[in-house]
C-alpha cells in the first residue's frame, strides 16, 4: 500500500491516485464511511476512503453555532468507539460532535485521503472512479455520501425581492449573521424548528411557516422518550415490516431538541410568546408570501404523533409492568385565531429569510443504473442489483437506526461480510431492486 494514504495520522501528504487500485474504495469519509472502513480493517480488507473535504466536515461546516444532537449522547455507538464521556444522557453539541468523529478516525487510523473529489464512478470489467487527483479502480466500491448532498430551495426564491437576505439551514451560524429586522422561516422540520427558536430566544421577531413535520415529547414517564422508545426495540425495526417502504423512507423526522439538557420544541408556546406562525408557504408575488391554510392543521396532527408515541410508552409500561411515574398529557396552549393567508414583507420589515427545506440528493456522478424514477438508489439493505456496489449512511436503510450514529454500525458490518465474500447480490435482492 502506498505510504501516503496508509493511516488518518500520515494525512498531511495528500497523494495523487492516478492508477491506483484497492479491493474496495469507499466513497465519503463521514461517520458512515469511516464505520464502513472500521469493519473493513477488522476482517483484514485492504481499501481507500475517500473524503471530498476533511473529517468532520458536515458537522464543522453545514451546522449552527447553538447545534446539538437531538438523541442521547449514549446513543452514539460507531462500530469500535461507543460514547465514552461523563455525560449519557444529555447531548453534544456541534463542536463536541466534531471531536467525537475525529477522535474516532484517529482511533484506528483508516486508509484516508482528505480532499479529493469522485467526479465518475463507471462499471466496466472493474469500478472506474474518476476523481479530481487522478484516475483509479476498485473491485468493490461502498458509496457512504449520505443522503443530504445540496441545499434544496424552491425556485418561489427567485422572487423575493432582491434587498432580502436569503440563506438555507446549512448556512446559518446565529442571529447576529442577519441583518436587523424581522426573519420569516420557512419550513418545520427539525432544523427549521430549532433555528426559529434560536432566533427567538435572541429577542428576534420570527415568522414561520410550519409545515406538516410531526414532533415529539423529549421526556415522558420518568425517561428520554428515546430511552422508551429504543427499548421498546423502535431503532431495531426493519423497513421491511412496513407495507409503505418509500413513504417511510422519506418521512420527516419529528421535531424536539437537545438544547439546556434537551426539552420539548412546542410551536404552540412560542406562539404565545410572540412567534407569528403560518400554513406551509405556497407562493411569493409582489414582495408578499402566500401561505396554505393548514395552520391548524399541521399543529393538531404534529401533537397526534407525540400523543401517539406516549401511547405506546403507556401500553409497553404496562405490558412490562415497570413502575414509572405518572404524568398529566400534553393540553395545547394556543390556538390559532385563523389561518393567515399573507404577509406583505416590506410592511413586516422582513430583513432575512432562511429556507429550511431540506436537501437535495446528487448522484449523477454515479453512471450505474440501480436509480428509481426520483434518483433515488434502488438496493436491499444497501447491496444493489450492481455486483460489487454499495450504499451506506441512508435513512431506513434497514432501520430507523440507520444512517444515525445509533444504527449505522450494524448497516456497515452487514455491508462488511458482503464484501468479504465478493458475494453478487442474491437473486431475491435483484428482483426486489428492480421491481
């Protein structure tokens, strides 16, 4: 092996790749690739990772200062290095998940090579990976990009007028980067819900347009409703007990923090408080927003879900027979008068808006047909019908575990005993992507 991309410690002299080749190359050197390469060097593999810019990076660079995860600390179980620090239960902010990750690469030193870019991934007699330090080939390729690849903003952008400050999620660091003024979010999913109440909690007068993201208690009965709900198996489930695989696989994930020891995100409350909330945006013209009228709607189905979950804590108590506490349920604090429908932002002194809408998924690189209708990768707990092609990192790649700090260490090492025996996907998992 080349002594430049030999371990994570030797990273300073980055190598060119031109006519390398490895029994596997991963692609991506987050948490899912980095697990991939763990399970790869227990079982005596020789591979490459390849990261586009360093360790960390999505944490370091694409979260906000106040960031912190919305599951336990105990939760974080990467394959080898299980949370280690004097505080289980409460949870890391963005720095410290930073320093989780890299601590964890330094901790065995995977065969990395940091900034370099995978321009092509073809399938010939074996994988041809273009990148931007040269060409190489691999037998076996693990593509551990994640699924959140660019910001996903709605061409409605193009009309706000142009002395409005616009910004995605993954841009926003603090109140104090947006100019003074009134800031309208859009979207309520879980970083749109927690940006709006950082700003809220710095004394800015925020619009937000709630969308239909569901959320969650953070504590129930005596425990972290995570604490609940992981053992009441929940993270353990497979997708393929659920009759509607795709709609579950693209579901928003529900709304809560891990911010002050972690707490409830109640859109209700900050109402009260003086929050302005709307239906989802439906439109932009002449400098006003158009809302739907699903205010109330959105907020009565987002307590169902929570309610709902505490249901299931309640039968699983009794069914165990655990002595936990008892606690009044949730009684909603504000209700919307009417379903505002416009908001003129030149009157609202609207000076930002910061579109939490999610991401898009980029995988035109990848010249492989195993994509369905929407670009999505077609695959049965990530082997595709591709012999040799692999995807690690995504949401309900198995389970709701998966492409989590939680979960993705058992996706990798299913991944793991795959690779180690060269094995073609089997028949059954064929018929199953291609379907």
């Amino acid at each position: 092996m080349n002594a430049t991309v030999a371990g994570y410690a030797s990273r300073g002299a980055q190598p060119a790749l031109e006519g390398e080749h490895r029994p596997v190359v991963v692609i991506g050197g987050g948490q899912a690739g980095l697990s991939m390469s763990y399970c790869l060097r227990q079982r005596g593999i020789d591979h490459l990772v390849l990261e586009r810019d360093r360790v960390g990076y999505e944490w370091r660079e694409r979260r906000w200062d106040s960031f912190c995860l919305v599951t336990p600390n105990w939760q974080c179980r990467l394959p080898g290095f299980p949370y280690q620090g004097d505080d289980p239960d409460g949870f890391m902010g963005r720095d410290e998940v930073v320093r989780y990750i890299e601590d964890y690469a330094a901790s065995f030193n995977p065969p990395l090579v940091e900034h370099v870019t995978v321009t092509r991934l073809r399938r010939g007699r074996v994988f041809e990976i273009s990148t931007t330090r040269g060409e190489l080939t691999a037998d076996q390729v693990v593509v551990a990009t994640g699924p959140y690849h660019g910001p996903a903003i709605p061409r409605m952008a193009e009309r706000l007028p142009e002395d409005v400050v616009q910004i995605h999620s993954s841009e926003y660091r603090n109140p104090d980067q947006l100019p003074p003024g009134e800031v309208l979010v859009v979207g309520s999913g879980q970083s749109g819900c927690q940006i709006a109440e950082d700003l809220h909690l710095a004394g800015r007068q925020v619009h937000l347009a709630v969308g239909d993201a569901p959320r969650v208690a953070r504590f129930y009965r005596g425990r972290d409703v995570v604490a609940w709900l992981d053992a009441m198996g929940y993270y353990d489930k497979s997708i393929d007990e659920f009759d509607d695989q795709d709609s579950v696989r693209f579901r928003a994930n529900h709304y809560v923090t891990g911010r002050d020891g972690g707490r409830d995100i109640d859109l209700r409350a900050l109402a009260r408080e003086g929050m302005r909330l709307y239906g989802r945006l439906i439109g932009i013209s002449d400098a006003t927003a158009h809302f739907a009228a699903d205010l109330r709607r959105n907020l009565d189905n987002a307590d169902a879900v929570s309610e709902s979950i505490k249901d299931s804590i309640d039968e699983f108590i009794e069914a165990q027979g655990i002595d936990a506490p008892v606690e009044p349920r949730y009684t909603p604090v504000w209700e919307p008068a009417d379903e505002p429908g416009e908001l003129d932002l030149r009157r609202s002194r609207i000076s930002a808006v910061v579109w939490c809408t999610g991401f898009r998924r980029e995988y035109r690189w990848i010249e492989v047909p195993v994509f369905d209708g929407r670009g999505y990768p077609t695959h049965k707990r990530g082997v595709t019908s591709c012999p040799g092609l692999y995807f690690l990192g995504l949401p309900w790649q198995h389970t709701w575990g998966s492409g989590r700090f939680s979960g993705v260490a058992r996706d990798a090492e299913y991944l793991a005993e795959r690779i180690a025996c060269g094995a073609a996907p089997a028949e059954e998992t064929i018929r199953a992507v291609a379907s």
